[in-house]
C-alpha cells in the first residue's frame, strides 16, 4: 500500500466577505500519498465535522482540472508546486511527511473572498458577456466544412481556447491583471476565419472591460508558471497588437456607417 | 390507454420531425417578449436551450448552483460528438445514426426520438463550427472525425480530448451574449430546490442563493430543467463533485415521472480506485479504445510488470470474443468483460482491480509523437493521477460509473408529465435507451437546447398568448418557500454524530453492490431492505454545522444526499421489476449462454415510468409502450 504522511496545514479563514480573517492550524494525520491534494482537504473537513466544527470551505468540482471551479494558494503558489496543474490534480506525493503547508484563497481585489477559500470570480464572466463570443444565432451556421481552416491556425486556437478560467492568472499576478485570462479567450476567437468580423469590436470591448476590474500588466510572466493549462504569454502579445489595431480599425468601421 | 401519451407524431419515420415542426403552433416574433421561461441548469442542454430561446426574443432566466454557467460538468466530456456528417466517404448517414444508436441502446428507445436526434446531429457541428469551437482539422483544413464503440463508420469530431470543455463554451459564450445584450438574467449560485405548479401546471420554482442563504422565488411560463444526470447516487463516479439529481427528484415529487432509474452506464476506461479516501473516479476517453488494446494475464494473481509478460501469456480478451468489433464494442459490454476477468482473479494492479490498455503497439506503428498528438493530454492527466508513464507502460484501467440513462419522462416535445415543464439533456430519459453510445450525450444535450426545445416550447406558449405568469405572491410559492426553509432547519438542528459525506459514501457502497455492474434479485432486495435502514440513520444522525445564512457546503450537500436516498430506492424497485438484461441494466438471472444480456421483448419492451405517490407510500409503476416500425429487434452481437 501507499506510504501515509502527517503534514501540518496553515489554513485562511474568513467567516464572510466583509469580516476580518485568520490564519488557523490543522493537523493532517495519516495522508496516503496517493491521495489528491483536495482529497487530503476532504479528510480534514470530514474530522473537523465530526467534531462539530465549521469544515473549510474550498470550491471544487470535477477534480479532473477542467472545470476550473477549484484554485487555492498552496505556499504562496497558484495551485501549488506542480506546473501545469490544477490544485484538484496535485497529488500528495508532491509533499514530503512533517511539511507544513499554507493554504490561501486567490488574493486579488477584484476576486473578493465569498468565505474562507472561495473568492467571487465574476468578473471574468463579464469580460466574455463584453465580447467573447462569436454572433452567429442557432441555426445560421453554414455547412461546417465550408471554410477550411489550416490545421495549424485551429491548433493554435485550440491552444488558446484550452484556458479553464480557474483565475490562477489573476493571483499568481503581482499586479491582479488579468491579461492571460483575456488573451486566451480574445485570440481563441480573433486567430478564426469565424471570428474575423467582430475582431476589432471584440478586442476593444474586452479589454476595456478587463480593465474595469483588473490590474495593468508589466509583463512578469508569473500567469503563465501558474496556469494549469500552460496558456503561452505570446498571446497576450498578440491581443495587445489587435488592441491597438482595434484602436484604428474601429473608428475607421464607425466612419464608414 | 397509457397515461402516458408520447405525441409521436404520425407518418413515416423520416419525415415525422420535419412535418411536426409545420404542424406545431408558432408564436409570432413579438409576442416572443411577452413570454418568459426559467432555465435551470448551464450545461451543454441548459445553455444552448436559454441562448436559443433568448434569441429567438423569449425573455430568459437562467440560473445554476456553479459560481459561473461554465463549469457545468459537460466541460469534462473528452472524447467526441458524433454526427451523421458522412465527411469521411464511409457510409454513414442519418440512418445509420439512428440505426446504431437504437440497437446500442438495446432497442429500448423511442425511434422517433433517436431519429431526430440523428437529423439534427449535422446542425450541430455546423452550429458549433461557426461559434468557434476548435474542431481537430486535417491539414487540408478541413473536419477530422475518428470511430468511437458502437460503430463502423468515423462519425466522431473532437477537440483534442477536450471536445466537451470546447462545446460548453462554445454554448456559454451563446449564453453571455445574450446576458450582455440584457435578454438572459442570469442567477449563479442559486440551486433550485422546489419546482411549483399552480392548477397543475408549473409556473416556477424556488431557490436558494448558496451564499447568503436567502430563499426566493421565481416564475414564468415555462419552466426546463437541464440539471444533468444522477451518477453520484454510487458516490464514486466520474461525476462531478456537485452532480445531483435534486431538481429532477424534486420535480418528481411534484409529479413528474421518473422513468427507466436503473438504467445507468458504467464507463469502461476509468482510472482504478487507489483507496477508501477516494471522492471520484477519474475517466479515461473511450476515445483511447481506437488505439489501445485491452488485455489482461492469462494466469490469475500474475503480479509481474506488464513489459515482463510475453505476448503468449496475455488474454486480449475483447479481440478474441469479438473479433468483429474488438477492442471497440459498446461500453457496456467492454465493462461487464472487464468485471468478469477481475473477479476471475485476473485483475491487474496493487489492488488487483485494473485491465491493461496498452498503447505499446501503437506507439511502436504510429510513432510516439502520434500518439501523444491524439492523446496527449490523457497521458498526461494519467500520470499526474497516478505517478505512471503511460508512454511507458500500460494504463491500468476499470469501470466506473458515468451516465444514467433514466431520467424525468418526456415525452416527444421534451415535456414532462407535469404541463410547463420541460427536461433536456441527461435529467430525461429519452434518447439513449438502456445504453448511451461514446460521443452521443453531446450530441443529446445540444440538439435538446439548440433544435428540439426552441420548436416545441412554442407549441405550448403559443394558446397562452395574453396570459402574465402566476405572481410569486401566489399562495403556492410561500408554501414552497416555506417547505425549503423547514427542511434547512431540520438539517441544522439534527446535530448528529457523522458527516453527510459519510452517508453519502456508505449509501454509494450498497448501490454499487446491489444496483451496480451486475443485478441479481437477491442483491436488489438487499439493497431494498438496507437502504432505509440507512436513511432512517441519516436523519437521526448527520451533522451539518454552521448556519443558513452563509455559504455552507454541508448543508447543501445534506438536501442532495437526502434525494439520492429516495432515488436509489426506486432504482432498486425499477431494476427489481425489469425481469431481462438490456444495455446498462444487467441482471445475472437473465444472459445468454455466453454470458451476453438476454432481452425479453415480449414482457419489457417498454419505458418504465414512476409517479410519486407521497413520502410514505410507494410510486406506481406506469409503462409507455415501445414499437419498432422501422428496426428489426435482434440480439446485439458485436462479434
């Protein structure tokens, strides 16, 4: 069988979004390494109910690290120490026995703690509500094979297009920006032939509306090291190109109405 | 007569859709506003339904318990969609979709609805192509497609195996351009937890915000549920975390029927359990079938690494019992197989309860790079999971559960029998009989939301014209208000001894034994006289801390585990009734002398159809007969 570990875990609690919050310790006793790391969370909540204690809350739900819904800080990192992963796909044997782990939600102004790890991401939601999104009502396609797409375009789409929305972008970000985020979800759409005619609208909308809620970015690149999905920084390059294009290209289109 | 009235329209298969959408009433396009619907649920058949309805002008309001529609558990749909497209010259066709999709149901479907779906099938990929959904291409730019278990045509389009995360967002950003346009209110973090009817018909429901607690109602029209399906009653599955069947149990408590509970699909290719502590079982596609092959040592209790066991001392067992299709039969046949070797003591792994598939051929035919450009992101997620390199050596894989097939009845217009209220996607029963092929709940949820539910809703609305929805200070929505809050109380002041995760797991288990794989009647009683000990337990004795009035996880789960409580109950009455083996629901009393799932058409050709008769007495079992004009009813072989 698997070996078990006894770790000690430093845990944020936060009873509400406008009450102080804390730091508390937990002893995590006889975790199999096999286990995954919210599965070891799981272990925990279930002892501390059973002792009539509030459980931590933490937001999970396929721990398959695609739904995006899970993301906690794990000693200071964005899903914790294994890149390219999702925290419900870090596994314990990633730690060592006797580790003291800190656990916190994402920190970022604009994700406000719902209650101890669980933050409000809705912002994002309003970035694609701005612009992500190609207008095509149901039943308006055209025959799917109509418009050939070079493999390469579609995969590089697809690259994009892979982004969980998990905001590990944003907390990993000295800055809160959420740029990754938003270049994935702009250029997913922007690199299609579907997509060429809002492209401009499209980009101006969203990142303005980006910048509503978010930080500016300074290129640091600590989105990319925390991204489950390894999303390239060179899109965000791309977007701040369309972005300016858009600048022109929008008043250009305006004048010709 | 039945109570249960399909509406399947008259006439020749092939053209009973495209007549009924003449037949059907209209509701002309500015009147559309004057019509408001509730969608509950943001999966691939809640988003494509509430973005469809909202811009054909209908005022929408959409809610979900996730905290954005996005993380509906479609997302984690890998494999493929599979459509009637004939792109790839081999001879597939609309009837060919049909054909295979009832015979892999085993011929417990309804073949007016399969055979739209199969219509329909083209208009999805078309749809989704023009929302941007990064279809794989071949290098000429054009759709790729692959060959998925139940099938000898390659009808299956994918995104790398991603295919379910690139539809749903696809369906969400349909979803959040109409939130932006202001035709969908959107309610995230709110579960529904009561559906009303006033004068029997529905008018609205009730829910609770998950993060301050608050209790509201809401009304319209029409109300649709697409809230997924039940997998989560044997705890262990490859569902999400938060898949439940409240909504659709709930609604059967309002008096729609529950149809066909025990048929439920135990995928093939799942990761084996490593312990007791497990919370979910982790999916391998099925798409992997194409180029793994499955085998276990022929000898029992062989411990030796996969590499160190010579090809004449390996069983491809599904290669050699069927040699047609092999490694590629319908998922419920590869799992029975895969559950036959195991418990012949076969089984590989620490805990001897894994087949191999290997992709050592493969990779030594097609190159590495091939196989990590198909299945990249599988392996990857393998290893992570369980520190192996599949690149290496063979997965270890087992069965677990995936898909029910049963679900709210509905009839042809996706209706219940509750008037206004409407299931789509996995909450109904529909489509998929007693086995849903790979690649087809996709298909399924999508073409209920896009093409099904915008034409028949209208046919409802459309005698309507002129009616305002029932107010929400109507008697009947402070009743249901008032039921939500007792429960919620009850919950908190139990203050037991064990957690509801506990119950949850411990029910898991006697589902999975008595109602699992394999059924025997000795087991179904089994379960039929444990689980209300259980459930008697339950509610004398779980925890649930903290308060209402907050975000407070243990509570919502305790209302969800409560429902699984009563639905594992009739799945073990509905798989006890159904004297035959068909797809999903094997019982060992009834098999073929190889072993194979022996159908009695004469006595269950049928949909089993349960009406809720109160908490105290017993639901009254209902039959919807099936007839077959247009297959011929055979015993499925695969060999």
């Amino acid at each position: 069988m698997s070996n078990s570990m006894n770790l000690t875990l430093k845990v944020w609690r936060q009873d509400g979004p406008s009450e102080n919050g804390r730091f508390e310790t937990y002893e995590a006793h006889g975790i199999s390494e096999d286990a995954s790391f919210l599965e070891m969370l799981d272990i925990v909540n279930e002892r501390l109910t059973e002792d009539g204690k509030d459980p931590i809350t933490f937001e999970s739900d396929c721990r398959e690290g695609i739904c995006g819904t899970c993301g906690v800080m794990i000693n200071g990192r964005a899903h914790g120490p294994q890149f390219g992963t999702a925290t419900c796909q870090l596994h314990m044997r990633k730690f060592a026995d006797g580790d003291e782990i800190v656990i916190e939600p994402w920190r970022a102004t604009s994700f406000p703690i719902v209650r101890d790890l669980a933050v409000d991401r809705s912002p994002l939601d309003a970035i694609i509500a701005s612009g992500g999104y190609i207008s095509v009502n149901t039943g308006a396609g055209p025959d799917a094979n109509l418009i050939p797409i070079p493999k390469e375009v579609s995969d590089t789409a697809m690259d994009a297009a892979a982004c969980i929305g998990c905001g590990a972008c944003v907390a990993a970000c000295p800055n809160s920006a959420a740029q990754l985020f938003t270049a994935a979800k702009v250029m997913h759409l922007n690199l299609l032939p579907q997509g060429q005619s809002e492209r401009w609208t499209r980009t101006e909308a969203m990142v303005e509306t980006m910048e509503e809620f978010f930080g500016s970015c300074t290129n640091h690149g600590e989105c990319h090291a925390a991204c489950p999905k390894e999303i390239s920084l060179d899109f965000i390059a791309w977007m701040n190109k369309d972005y300016i294009k858009s600048k022109v290209k929008n008043r250009k289109l305006a004048s010709q109405t | 007569m039945s109570l249960l009235d399909s509406k399947v329209p008259e006439g020749d298969l092939a053209e009973k859709w495209t007549n009924h959408k003449f037949d059907m009433k209209l509701v002309n396009p500015n009147n559309k506003r004057r019509f408001s619907i509730i969608v509950v649920g943001t999966g691939l058949a809640g988003a494509s339904a509430a973005a469809s309805l909202a811009e054909l002008g209908y005022k929408v309001k959409a809610f979900t318990h996730h905290d954005s529609p996005r993380r509906a558990h479609s997302i984690a749909a890998q494999g493929g969609i599979n459509a009637a497209k004939n792109y790839t010259n081999d001879g597939d066709s609309v009837h060919r979709l049909f054909y295979d999709t009832i015979k892999g149901g085993d011929y417990r479907s309804r073949e007016a609805n399969v055979h739209r779906l199969a219509e329909v099938s083209v208009n999805i990929i078309d749809q989704a192509t023009a929302q941007g959904v990064p279809f794989a291409r071949e290098y000429g730019g054009l759709l790729d497609n692959r060959s998925f278990g139940g099938a000898q045509v390659s009808r299956t389009f994918y995104a790398r195996g991603q295919t379910g995360q690139q539809l749903l967002l696809g369906a969400y950003s349909a979803l959040m351009r109409q939130v932006g346009l202001g035709t969908i209110d959107l309610y995230p973090r709110q579960e529904m937890l009561e559906v009303v009817k006033k004068d029997d018909e529905a008018c609205g429901i009730v829910v609770r915000d998950l993060v301050s607690g608050e209790v509201s109602s809401h009304s319209a029209h029409a109300v649709v549920l697409a809230t997924g399906g039940y997998g989560n009653v044997y705890f262990l599955s490859t569902n999400a975390m938060m898949c439940n069947v409240t909504a659709a149990w709930r609604a059967h408590r309002e008096g729609a029927f529950f149809a066909n509970p025990c048929y439920t699909q135990i995928h093939p290719t799942c990761i084996p359990a490593s312990d007791d502590f497990q919370c979910k079982l982790t999916l391998m596609s099925e798409s992997l079938r194409n180029d793994g092959r499955i085998w276990v040592p022929t000898a029992t209790d062989d411990q030796r690494p996969a590499g160190d066991i010579p090809e004449s001392e390996r069983d491809y067992y599904l290669e050699r019992k069927y040699p047609a299709f092999g490694n590629l039969v319908p998922r419920d046949v590869a799992s029975r197989n895969a559950k036959t070797v195991v418990d012949e003591g076969r089984g590989i792994g620490p805990l001897k309860n894994g087949v191999f598939l290997d992709f050592a051929e493969a990779t030594a035919r097609d190159g590495e790079d091939a196989i990590r450009s198909k299945y990249g992101n599988l392996f990857d997620m393998y290893e992570r999971i369980t520190g192996e390199n599949p690149y290496e050596r063979p997965m270890r894989i087992y069965p677990a559960t995936h898909y029910t097939m049963g679900g709210l009845w509905v009839d042809y217009h996706l209706m219940t029998t509750v008037p206004g209220l409407y299931a789509l996607g996995e909450a109904n029963f529909s489509d998929h009989g007693a086995n849903r092929l790979g690649a087809s709940a996709l298909m399924q949820g999508l073409a209920d939301g896009y093409f099904v539910l915008p034409y028949t809703i209208g046919n409802f609305l459309a005698p309507r014209l002129g009616q305002d929805p029932v107010s929400t200070s109507d008697p009947v929505f402070a009743r249901a208000e008032a039921a939500v809050e007792d429960r919620t109380k009850k919950w908190l002041s139990t203050k037991g001894t064990k957690s509801v995760d506990h119950y949850h797991r411990e029910l898991g288990k006697m589902v999975w034994d008595g109602i699992g794989m394999a059924r025997n009647r000795a087991g179904l009683e089994q379960a039929l006289s444990d689980i209300p000990e259980l459930e008697k337990e339950f509610h004398a004795n779980v925890i649930v801390p903290g308060s209402a009035a907050t975000l407070n996880q243990s509570l919502e789960k305790a209302g969800r585990v409560d429902d699984f409580f009563g639905l594992a109950k009739l799945m073990a009455r509905d798989a006890l009734e159904r004297e035959e083996s068909c797809g999903g629901h094997f019982r060992d009393e009834h098999q073929t002398e190889e072993g194979e799932a022996k159908r009695d058409d004469e006595n269950f050709s049928h949909v089993a159809a349960w009406e809720f008769n109160g908490p105290d007495t017993a639901q009254t079992r209902h039959r919807e007969e099936l007839e077959f004009e247009n297959v011929e009813l055979t015993q499925r072989s695969y060999k």
